[in-house]
C-alpha cells in the first residue's frame, strides 16, 4: 500500500494539538537491540520514485502554495529537488537523507509540506504568512536508492571534473571499503555531509586535500553543491542568510536517554564548534560576531519540547566541548549566521530497518512544528539557550553515535 494515503490525517491531527494536550504518542517499546549491520526490509520507507511522484501531486493539489524546483542532479543523473511553500519574511530550511539510510526525514517533510500546502485552517494560514518553508528531501538520492550512508561517486569521477586534483589523493571523506555493512569497493562514494565549507564560494584546491576531520570540506559532490545552491539563492532572494536549517538524521540504534532505560526516539544538537577557536587568533574569530550558538540552542530547545510534550523520548546528541566538524552543512551554515540545529533520529536502515518508521516520523514532524510555530511566533527568542546543558543527554551507545553522525 502507499504510504502517502494514509500521512495526511495524522500531521493534521498533530499539528493543531496545543502543546498542553495529553501526549498523542506511545513510547515505542523497550526491547532487544543490536547495532549488527544486516538485510532488514525498508519498503514502507518513500523511494526516490514515489517521492517525486508526491512532489507532483503537492504541486496539483496545492493549487500553487507548494513549488517544487531542480536545484541540482546526483552523479546518477537523479533530480535533487526543492520544495518551498509559504511567503513569510522567516526562512526555514530542512533536508533529509544526506545519508542514504537516514530514511525517517523523507516521510516527515513530505507530511509537513501536504500540511502547509493543502490546509485552509487558520493555523497553516498563519504559518504560511510569516514562514517561508523550503524542504530539500532526499538531498543524496544515488545513497537513498542504494540504501547506504554515501553517495555513489569515484574519485577518478571527482577528478576528471576538477583536473586540478589530478595528482591528489581522495578526501577524507572518501568510503572506498567495506562500512556499516555496506560494500564501497565497486561502487565508491563520499560522506556528503563532510562537504561543505563556510565560505561559500570555495572553489577545490589542490593542496587542501585529503584534508581532515577538524577542517572544511569541498563542494565536491553534487549534492553538497546543490544544497548550497539552495541556501545562497535563499540569501540572495531576501539578502540575508536564511533564518533556520535543520539536518534530519539517524544515529545507533541501541541509544537510551540517560539515567533511564528507555530507548531514545530522537537527539538533537547545535553545531560542534568549540567555543575556544572564536577567540582572537584562532581559526573561528573572523566568524565571531556571526556564528550562531545561541540561537541555534534555542531551536533545538524548541524542537526537543515539541517532541517531549507529546510523548516522544528526546535527550541531547553527544556533543564533547572539543568536538570541531566544520565540514558538516550544519557548521557550515552557522558559521555564516543561520541557527541550526541537528536532528539524529534512532536506529539506521542496517540496523532497524522499517521498525517503528511511524512512530519515529511523528517524532520528527513534532519538533519541526513546535519549531515552526515557535519561530512564527517570535516565542523561540524567548528561549534561554543555556537550559540545553540540562536536557538529559544519551547513554550507552554514545561513542557510536558521535560515528555515524
């Protein structure tokens, strides 16, 4: 059965639920885990085929409210799309599937975007007055079509279309064995999520490749190119840099909150940047009076009170002081002034595959609103940013969540 006949009642039903009404999930039960990549079904997830079929009818049936645009093509040829609905002066930008087997995000904008676009209550009204909502759903389509973390691209691909790396060995980045239980050795990839750079009109140099962890990446793939694409076109259309972007994910699938036994449905997090290399003289202190921290804690905040007040189990992602990824599109876009924030939904398509799918997209769909409406409303501001220390943080497979983000 599709899964999109059955999305739309369900969004509706949670959106307009005031935060104060009983919780309208149930915790997905306490069980067994194993982080053991293995073959699990996926089908309930949206393929790249269906969701361009919904892009479409979205199109049609919103009479308009939602537009659907190319912003880009994988190396596979696959259309890397935009769809935007709303005309407020906020931006609000969201993508999903960097990672291929991250799958939950998909299903959560599609509804988000149904919602906005077809709702005449006075809610979505409101909303699509004072956001301007912008989803790029399945950023990595080659990844999502293989079901795995990278993107399907070689390096020998890489350099014939930039010569100048000729004689360089692969990024860091490059996924080139086996991982997560996925087999890289015939067809090749990158973490696309490693890709991106704060200065956003970097062009690839020779001598700052392989490159490491604690320094920017490249816009060598596609889809980190197209995402930028997105985000400067955003801030040339109303001069500013956009408001908010959210990075849907998926981490370990046996993390539990900490100090009780429950399993974790979704994390969340503001950007690994230290606080000590904003300090005069160090590599971050020209993105000082830009970066945001502070705003980029409120929005998690929010998105964790919107998740948690309705029953789902949310706690801080890991986050160690000296943790420094500039290279994420999360840092990326901090660092020139957008608040960001992480979502790291539980488990992976290797390790859960379709388990809890509803359960855990209801999640996400309930922090992005709690977000939404809290930006609409200005009440985000209101937020103290220093109450994020003191949500309650991630036990057990922490260490394996810092690695697969």
């Amino acid at each position: 059965m599709s899964v999109f006949g059955r999305l739309v009642p369900v969004l509706v039903g949670l959106a307009v639920l005031p935060l104060v009404s009983a919780p309208a999930a149930v915790a997905a039960p306490v069980q067994a885990c194993s982080e053991e990549p293995r073959e699990l079904p996926i089908n309930e997830f949206t393929d790249y085929r269906e969701m361009v079929r919904e892009l479409g009818r979205l199109e049609r049936v919103s009479k308009g409210r939602v537009a659907v645009k190319e912003v880009g093509r994988s190396n596979r040829g696959r259309v890397i799309h935009q769809a935007s609905v709303g005309t407020g002066p906020k931006v609000f930008v969201v993508s999903s599937e960097i990672h291929g087997n991250e799958k939950t995000g998909t299903d959560a904008l599609l509804r988000i975007l149904d919602y906005l676009g077809t709702s005449e209550s006075r809610d979505a009204e409101r909303l699509r007055k004072t956001i301007t909502f912008v989803a790029v759903p399945k950023l990595n389509p080659d990844g999502a079509e293989l079901d795995r973390r990278g993107n399907d691209l070689s390096w020998a691909e890489v350099q014939r279309r930039l010569p100048q790396l000729k004689e360089r060995p692969p990024a860091w980045n490059y996924l080139s064995d086996v991982i997560q239980g996925d087999d890289y050795r015939k067809r090749p990839g990158f973490d696309v999520n490693r890709d991106f750079n704060p200065e956003l009109n970097y062009l690839p140099r020779a001598e700052d490749f392989p490159g490491a962890p604690d320094q920017p990446g490249w816009f060598i793939t596609p889809e980190a190119r197209a995402l930028r694409s997105v985000y400067v076109s955003l801030t040339a259309q109303r001069g500013k840099v956009p408001d908010v972007y959210v990075d849907l994910h998926h981490q370990g699938a046996c993390v539990r909150q900490e100090g009780s036994d429950r399993l974790l449905d979704v994390g969340i997090d503001y950007p690994p940047l230290p606080d000590k290399f904003f300090e005069p003289g160090r590599k971050y202190a020209k993105y000082r009076d830009v970066y945001t921290k502070d705003e980029s804690r409120q929005l998690a905040i929010s998105g964790f009170n919107g998740m948690t007040s309705r029953g789902f189990v949310g706690a801080r992602y890991p986050h160690a002081p000296d943790r420094d990824l500039p290279g994420q599109a999360r840092c990326s876009f901090a660092l020139n002034g957008t608040g960001t924030v992480l979502f790291e939904v539980r488990g992976q398509t290797q390790t859960l595959g379709q388990q809890h799918r509803e359960h855990f997209t209801r999640a996400v769909m309930a922090g992005l609103y709690n977000m939404l409406r809290d930006v609409s409303t200005g009440a985000v501001e209101d937020i103290d940013p220093e109450g994020f220390d003191l949500l309650p943080g991630t036990a057990d497979a922490s260490a394996l969540a810092r690695v697969l983000e």
